[in-house]
C-alpha cells in the first residue's frame, strides 16, 4: 500500500510499504478514507524528536472497516469509523478512569500510545491507504455511513477534541470570558469549543492574519501580539481584570511579541499568567515535551523552562495540563456534527490526494498558500 513516509529533516515521501494484518483478535483493519496532518507530525517533520526514518505518519485516521478479528464484537465489515489519535486498550487503571491518553498498556514503560509518533508505541500511522487499528471495539467510533461530514468527522480524531480539552482543563463556564494563544487548528477548535460551552467573549491570540481572520469569523476578538503585549491589549478590553480562563494552544515553539524569529519555549505559559485574573484557571493542551533537540538553550532541550511560578502562586491560579483524552468527547462531538449545532471543518483549508503529501507537509510547515490544515484522501478514496 502507499504511505507517508518519514525519510529525514523536511522530507517525507509517499512509497510503498507492507500492508496491516490482523495480529490480534480484538484488531480491525480499516481502509484509510480521511487522514489529516497535525502540527504535532511537523515536530517529527522538522527533526524536533527522535523519530527514526522510516516510521510512517498520521495519528488523525477515519474510514472504512475492510477486516474485523475474530473476538470483535460491536463492528463489522462497511461500519464508517474514526479513531481518536490515542491507542487505548479500554481496562487499565487509567482507562477506567477516562484517561485513555495516559493507558498503561498499550506502550509499555510509558503512560500513552498513538498512531505514526515517536515514542508512542508500535502503531503505524494512518497517512496511508489502510490502518491497523488494536481494541478496535474500544478505538474505534462508529459514524453514519456514506461521506457526509467527512472533514468535520476526521477532526474528531484529534484537534477537535482537543480544543475542548483545553476549555475542559481551564473548566470554561458559560458567561465566563477566555484568552486561546494560539490560533492554529487546536487554537481554533478551542476558541470554537469555549464558544460552543458559552463563553461571553473569547480573544484569539497568533500573528498569521489567515488565522486571526478565521478567529474573527466564528467570533472570536482577534489579538494580533506582534502589535504589543498580548495580556495588556486583551486587559484594555476587560476593564484591566485579564480573562476569567486562558488557554495554551501554541506549546513549546512559542515566539514573543518582541522577536518573533526567536524561539522562547515558556513565553505562553508567561503570558496566560499574566492576562489571566487572580484565582482563575489555565488549560494547557499544547505540546510540551521532556527532550527537544532543537530547543534554545540547554534547559529547553531537555524541557525544563523558566515558568513565573510566583506570581502564578501570587494570584492564586490553577493549571491543568496533559495531552487529551479523545473518547471523553468525540461521541458527544460527533452528535453535535450531526445535529448541526458544530461544525469544525472551517479550519481546513485544503483536501488532497494523499499523493501531495511532500508538498502539503512543506506548505503547512512553512504557513503558505493558506495552508492551515490539511486532509490527505488516500486512493482518492472521496472526491476532494
């Protein structure tokens, strides 16, 4: 089958490789309609891990059931399906608890497990014409069959939720006001999901005017930080108080107001303390990460970043972090999609054979041509 392929530095090819099999009874293979690119793929993309060539991408997969194990119960050959991006087997002590990003079995030694990402287990990603996926009877949600929704569906894997993550650990609240850092597709999800919780008014913080434009277009204020301090603009539009919530949706390559062309790793964090008011809570979905090569300096590369604690600590805020844990929310997600009260796929900005793939990941790395978030159609699978 073709597949996105990892070959070094900003270079990725599409090539042939081995076709999934069933390994497991509870494993399902799915023929790959929809698969998207993440802004997490370009850290590997960029040779900001330790990824090695040959590892096939994509963690954000929706399709077709092609092949169904012997001990899966609930799907069947033909059932539509999208897999969140996190592999979880559905009865360890975290899952239990909801936690399925944090499992305990499915990446031994370590507390997660994903398609197509470095360190994240054995799972081959889905930028490819067809996916093994394991619990499948766990992993997989069931859609409406045909190919309505299909880029709204697709973000149900990743960035969708996720965004509602964010508004989840910040706890937003209707009436409550929110500051998103961030307006790449997460940062826009989370503006859109604290929209969608009732938030009275939400500032979409970035510096790409393709961003801030879609942030104006759900209603999001948008706040461009290269034209100054961030928390002082949104605090001159909430009476000097800062915002009841705040969300981190940029993660650890952040650049200041001040520089842009310069990496500072915890300017975000710094920023959502100060824009965020005494005693209110920060949700922190994006990616931070214990080893980065490429960091600025050396407690960077090894994820140790200079965090103003005290005046954290001074105003009495909370943090929560972690990255999501996608079944939490996708079923409950997918129904809005379908009962038209959401609809994400206004971040998408373009749909193209898997094919283009090398172009797209230099497009997207790159912030060119509109190029905001990217579905790839494996096979042609739908037309674009």
């Amino acid at each position: 089958m073709k597949a996105v392929v990892y070959e070094k530095p900003f270079n990725v090819v599409v090539k042939d490789v081995d076709d999934p099999r069933i390994q497991h009874p509870n494993d399902v293979i799915v023929r790959v309609t929809s698969t998207a690119i993440c802004g997490s793929d370009l850290h590997m993309y960029e040779g900001r891990t330790a990824a090695k060539p040959g590892i096939v991408f994509g963690h954000e997969n929706l399709g077709i059931v092609e092949e169904v194990g012997s001990g899966v119960t609930s799907l069947s050959e033909g059932d539509r399906v999208v897999m969140p991006f996190n592999v979880a087997c559905g009865f360890c002590k975290n899952c239990l608890a909801g936690k399925t990003g944090f499992c305990l079995t499915v990446n031994p030694g370590f507390a997660g497990g994903a398609y197509g990402y470095v360190a994240m287990g054995p799972y081959t990603g889905g930028q490819a014409e067809r996916l093994r996926v394991p619990y499948a009877d766990f992993n997989c949600l069931k859609l409406p069959p045909g190919d309505e929704f299909e880029n709204d569906f697709v973000l149900l894997a990743d960035i969708f939720p996720t965004g509602y993550h964010g508004c989840e650990l910040a706890q937003v609240k209707p009436g409550e006001s929110v500051a998103v850092f961030g307006a790449g597709p997460v940062g826009l999800m989370a503006a859109y999901s604290a929209l969608l919780r009732g938030a009275s008014k939400v500032f979409s913080v970035d510096r790409v005017p393709e961003r801030l434009a879609k942030a104006e277009e759900i209603g999001a204020i948008p706040i461009d930080f290269t034209q100054g301090d961030p928390a002082e603009q949104i605090k001159e539009q909430t009476n000097g108080e800062g915002t009841d919530k705040g969300v981190d949706a940029v993660g650890y390559q952040a650049t200041s107001h001040k520089d842009t062309s310069h990496e500072e790793p915890a300017v975000v964090l710094n920023a959502l303390v100060d824009t965020v008011r005494p005693t209110g809570m920060l949700g922190v979905p994006g990616l931070y990460v214990p080893s980065d090569p490429g960091g600025p300096d050396e407690h960077a590369k090894h994820g140790q970043l200079l965090v103003s604690i005290g005046k954290m600590f001074e105003k009495g805020q909370q943090m929560g972090t972690g990255q999501c844990n996608v079944k939490q929310y996708n079923r409950q997600l997918r129904d809005l999609i379908i009962a038209g009260r959401a609809k994400p796929s206004f971040v998408v900005s373009h749909t193209l054979p898997l094919e283009q793939a090398p172009q797209a990941y230099e497009k997207f790395d790159k912030r060119i041509e509109g190029y905001t978030k990217v579905v790839l159609r494996p096979g042609h699978a739908l037309a674009a």
